[in-house]
C-alpha cells in the first residue's frame, strides 16, 4: 500500500523540515516508491528557465578556463547541473535559486489521485511548476542544446498533487510547445496588464518570453497606443524589427539605465510606460525597468534574475511611486493562453519552430 503524501509535497522534504520544496535545501528524489498522491514522470528534456541556463554556461566557462572547447565547457555544464541535484534532490541553480520545466512521459499515477487527474500513463506532459521545486533524478546526460536552454536526460521527476501541467497538444511540436510553455507566464500576464492607448516598454523584447509578451501587448493596446521594444544583441534587435510586433525596436547594448530612461522619454514624449515588462535574464535590470515606467504605473518583473530588494529599495531611493509585480510564472490559463499565440500567428509559430523546435 502506498504511503500518504501531503498535496504541497512536505513529505519530501529532507531539511530544513517544515518549509515547501521550493526553499528546501535538500528533498528526497527517491523514485524507487512513489507516495499516493504523486505522479511519477519520465523525463525527456529539461527546459532550464534563461536566468538559470545563462548563470550555469558563464560559470561552465570560468571552470574550463580561457580558450576552452566547446566540449570542455558543456562537460563542466554538465557537471554542474549533476551536481545540483546531488546536493538537493532537485535542479535549482545554486546562485540564481531558478530552476525551469520538464517535459516527459507519465509513468505512474498515485493511487489517491488517479481519478482526479485528467491525464492516464502513457501521456505525454510538459509540468508548469518549476525545477527548483521537483525532485529530479538525473541518471544521463545525453545532449545539450546551450542556443535554447534544453538539455536531454534520462532520468525521473515527481509531480506533486498540488502540481500543475499541460498535456502536449497533438498539433504542435513538442519542442516548440515545451519551448512556449516554459514562459507562459509572461503573455498571459501581458494580457491581464495592457489596456487600449498605453504606452508598454519590453526590455529583453527579443527574447523567447519578450516576443511573446510583444505580440500580446500590441492585440491590447490597440493603435492609439504605442509598444517600444527594447533588445540588447543585434541579432535579438534584427528578430523582433522583423517580426513586426512593436511600434519602435531600439537597440540598448551599452546603454546605461539613465540613458534608457533619457530615450524612453524622448520616445513617449515624456510620458513614458504605463506598464513595463522586464524580460531580461541577466541581474541588475530592476532600474532600468523602473525608470521608464510613470508614477503610478505598473512594472512586471518577469526575469527570474531579478532581486526584490534591488527593486524595491531602488524604487524608494529615487522616489518612484510604481507597482510592481514579481514574476509569478502562474495565471489562471496560461498555458493553453500562450499555445493559442503559436496558432494565432504565423510569424511567432515560424520563428519559435526555427528557434527551438
């Protein structure tokens, strides 16, 4: 008989007791028995969220050394990421604390629980709670993909109760929906913050998450309203002027944050964002986000890289009266919301299948 789990997960938490597995040092990824309200999974990719990926490839790179190979650096990737789950029983980045998605085969359903999900084994799921919570068993390696953030494995996860997921629709790749699903968040919440007429700033709009949030922004504010995309490299610059989402793309690279704010103001004619969304998964943005953002408006912070107290201390230090939303990765819908953008538009569809389909 299998043994009673709690729904948030508790029970697999090793140290410190009494916390959730997301701040848990240590869980148990102990996959030979599974608790009853678990569901087993067997991994295919894991999808490591862009702030996670980005901080593990640059510190890969100090370990091999200057002038390293391509293949001495993915080795130390790789021995980074094992090492992780050695030391906790889940992939959470030691220094970012962000971890990303799975996708995977479900191998088994708990006995509590098997009339309540709406998925059998066999299915085919992607989980839309994050590595920094799910025990994770990495048994190999078998590829890296550094240009999308995805790494093959076979290995084993547990899904809690209180876990959500999404069954890989069969008109999509299952590249491309895990690719999509992995920031869901971001142009579902897009959609819930944009109103007819506002000015929007995305920071980082070149990337996965930001062409997404670009292309929903621009349905909301319609054409009275404006949405200025700002890029750091040239090629992300060059991505999102093509696609052809957003009234202005200007290229940042360089830039510092008070020259940010000088050209959003000359942008917006000194009104500069209702709302501004931060989709850059490198540190020390919260300024920049802020500071093009008008009294009253509102900031979502979307980037796993960012710090709440940079933000917020940041703000007061200069007298921003502004709103600011953590990157909860959640909203109700998300996921089907975000694949609905892929069958909606040619343009995101054929760039996200180039990308990382």
């Amino acid at each position: 008989m299998q043994k009673h789990g709690n729904k948030f997960g508790t029970h697999r938490v090793i140290e410190p007791k009494g916390v959730l597995p997301q701040p848990a040092n240590k869980v148990d990824n102990n996959m030979d028995e599974i608790w009853d309200n678990e569901i087993l999974i067997d991994v295919q990719t894991l999808n490591i969220d862009s702030a996670s990926f980005t901080d593990i490839l640059n510190y890969a790179k100090q370990q091999a050394g200057e002038g390293a190979s391509q293949e001495k650096i993915m080795d130390e990737v790789k021995k980074e990421m094992l090492y992780n789950v050695e030391l906790q029983g889940k992939h959470r980045n030691r220094r970012t604390g962000s971890g990303g998605m799975l996708l995977g085969k479900i191998e088994k359903i708990g006995d509590a629980i098997k009339d309540k999900v709406e998925v059998k084994e066999g299915d085919r799921i992607a989980t839309l709670v994050s590595l920094s919570l799910t025990p994770l068993r990495i048994d190999e390696i078998l590829a890296i993909r550094p240009e999308v953030d995805q790494v093959d494995i076979k290995g084993k996860a547990i899904l809690f109760e209180s876990g959500i997921y999404a069954k890989i629709p069969e008109d999509l790749p299952e590249k491309l929906a895990l690719s999509a699903l992995d920031v869901a968040g971001a142009p579902a919440q897009t959609a819930k913050l944009c109103q007819y007429g506002q000015n929007v700033v995305i920071l980082g709009a070149g990337g996965k998450s930001g062409m997404l949030c670009c292309y929903e922004a621009k349905k909301r504010v319609g054409v009275t309203g404006k949405v200025i995309g700002l890029a750091n490299s040239p090629k992300s610059t060059q991505r999102i002027k093509d696609l052809g989402f957003c009234d202005v793309v200007e290229s940042v690279k360089g830039m510092t944050p008070a020259e940010i704010y000088e050209l959003v103001y000359k942008l917006t004619n000194g009104k500069m964002a209702d709302v501004t969304i931060n989709c850059v998964n490198v540190p020390d943005q919260e300024m920049t986000a802020i500071l093009c953002t008008k009294d009253e408006g509102t900031v979502y912070f979307f980037s796993m890289a960012t710090s709440f107290t940079k933000a917020s201390l940041g703000a007061e230090g200069i007298g921003a009266d502004v709103n600011m939303i953590m990157g909860n990765g959640y909203t109700k819908g998300h996921a089907e919301f975000t694949l609905q953008e892929l069958r909606e538009s040619d343009k995101l569809r054929k760039i996200f299948t180039e990308l990382y389909a």
